[in-house]
C-alpha cells in the first residue's frame, strides 16, 4: 500500500475560526515527526460520528510547524457527519491521527507553476505556493470562493503572493475561467488544483483540450464533494441478493466492509482505484466522487469507487468476494 499508516495520540492545542463555516485546529501529535512531512501533505483523523468509530482526511494548511499540525474544517450540513464531529471539538481533547501522506507529487525542477484552488481546497495549496515562493518559482494562484467572507486564510496568502494571487468570488459575479487561464500559461507550466469535484472535472477537461500532458496536471479532491446529495442508499449484491444500507455518515466501503465483504483499498480519496468494484445494476443513480475513473467511464456506470462515490436508490455491485460455503 502507497499509504500505510501509523497512529499516534494526539492533543487539539488550539482552535480558531478563520471564516464563518471555517474552523482552524492546531494538533499535537504525541509521537510523529513532523519535519519529514512533504508539502501538500495530509493526515486521517479518527472520529466517533453518530455512534460509531470512522475516519476523516484533512490537507495539512502551510509551512510545517515542527511540534504541530494545523488544519481546517469546513462545516458542512450536508456531509457525512465528520465536520460536524470535528466542530464538537474544544482544545485539550484527545484524538488519534495518522501519520502525514502526500499524493500531489510535484515537480520542483519546473520554471512555470498554475495553482488553482476551490473553497476548502485552499488547505493543501498555502504549503505548495510557499514552498514555490522560497525558491523563487515563476507561479499564479487562482482562487476561488463563494464570498469574500468565505476566503480562509486571504491574508496570508495575499502577503506571500501579492499580485500573483487571483480571487473569484461568485457571489460578485467574478467567475474563474479555467480555459482562458491554462490558455495563458507557458508550455512547461505544472498546473496544480485542489477543488470540489465539478472544478477537477473542469480542469481535467480544460487541460486535455489545451492539449496539454496528463502528467502536468496534479490534483487532489475531497471524498464529500459530489454532484448529488449526501444521503442512505442500498447496495444489492449480485452473488447473494443481500443488501446493505449505506447510511449518510458511512462511506460505501465502510458498509461493505462492516458486512464482511473484505474490499481492498488505498488511498480513501478516490485517487487510486484499488477499491473499485463492478456494477451490475443502477436502481437511480450512481454519484461518481472520484477522480481515478474517466469522464467516459463514469458515464457507463460499470465501476465505481466505494470509498468516496454514492449512489441514489439503489445499485446492485459485484465485489468478487465470495463467501465459502458453510
């Protein structure tokens, strides 16, 4: 596995919100070393969500302090619980936490850097762009927000970059065009992007339609982003007819697993594909979150990828698991 993961005990040292639906958490682990963490990193955070143990992926916000993490949680009513879990939160709690684990894998040797961030996706990208900035990279960021209010961390950024730094604000009409800004940027820019799932999807297509390298778009999203609402559903397995409810606050895997259905995964974002299971049928629709499946895939609907994608209704899938007969 690409993320094997450690744990350790952890104290929440300080708590601040940066915007009205935005919450800063400052975490002192009691045992990881912190210096090693690449930029761009992020770390699972283990949580008690409507009565039973789960987990939640936070990107860890700028430079690195050697004796902390710090974080950001959108609250976010919608979800599956774990913002709500995290805002319940007061400094001196007890948590446990992951060890750090990056997925942007940037090039550092580029001249030209195209960063684009979307609401909490900015968490990741404070890191990068100030990672970028000490070594005196040629780099824009693009940001876009809802509101102004809703800007978390402006400040910062604004000092570090000035001029350099976009804000897009829909609430002011001001709208980020994609195409007009991969249009402009030089033929060896590295265009790094971290957003809710219709801004990746936007950007992968810009991207491939520039003709641009696949592998010069680096992107990471959130499992919690989708294009239907967050809600139960029913999964039908083919070999047995069983089904399993998925309850708001459980991802897919999760049910399966709790089932005894033994589905294979990595990263939980939706990155990999190593949890993908067959679909056989759609009682509704499928809720595609993930970045791992093509535009054309997902349009099929043969796979999906459980640890973060849903459904509506009801979907029949074929895990391959097979119980052993008794």
């Amino acid at each position: 596995m690409r993320f094997a993961e450690t744990w350790s005990g952890c104290t929440v040292a300080r708590i601040r919100d940066i915007t009205p639906s935005i919450r800063e958490f400052v975490l002192q682990p009691d045992q990881h070393d912190i210096s090693t963490a690449a930029v761009g990193s992020h770390i699972q955070v283990a949580l008690t969500i409507d009565g039973q143990r789960d987990t939640r992926c936070y990107s860890l916000v700028g430079d690195f302090n050697p004796a902390a993490y710090r974080i950001a949680v959108r609250r976010a009513e919608d979800s599956r619980g774990g913002s709500r879990a995290m805002w319940q939160l007061t400094e001196g709690a007890r948590i446990k936490v992951s060890n750090p684990a990056s997925l942007f894998e940037i090039d550092w040797t580029r001249k030209h850097y195209c960063l684009i961030a979307g609401g909490i996706g900015i968490t990741p990208m404070l890191g990068i762009a100030s990672a970028l900035a000490r070594r005196d990279a040629d780099l824009v960021m693009h940001y876009a927000v809802r509101s102004r209010a809703d800007a978390a961390y402006l400040d910062e950024l604004s000092a570090l970059l000035g001029d350099r730094l976009g804000l897009y604000a829909s609430a002011e009409a001001e709208r980020l065009d994609i195409d007009a800004v991969f249009a402009a940027s030089p033929p060896d820019t590295m265009a790094i992007v971290c957003g809710p799932i219709r801004m990746l999807e936007a950007a992968r297509r810009s991207w491939a339609h520039a003709g641009r390298a696949a592998s010069d778009l680096r992107f990471e999203t959130f499992g919690s982003s989708g294009l239907l609402p967050t809600e139960s559903f029913r999964v039908r397995i083919s070999e047995s007819g069983e089904e399993i409810e998925v309850p708001q606050s459980r991802s897919m895997l999760a049910a399966l697993n709790d089932a005894g259905y033994e589905i294979i995964s990595d990263c939980q974002r939706g990155e990999c594909g190593v949890c993908a299971v067959d679909v056989v049928a759609v009682d509704g629709s499928i809720d595609h979150r993930d970045v791992f499946f093509s535009d054309a895939q997902k349009h099929e609907n043969r796979k999906m990828c459980p640890c973060v994608s849903r459904a509506v209704g009801t979907i029949t899938v074929d895990t391959l698991y097979r119980r052993e007969a008794a």
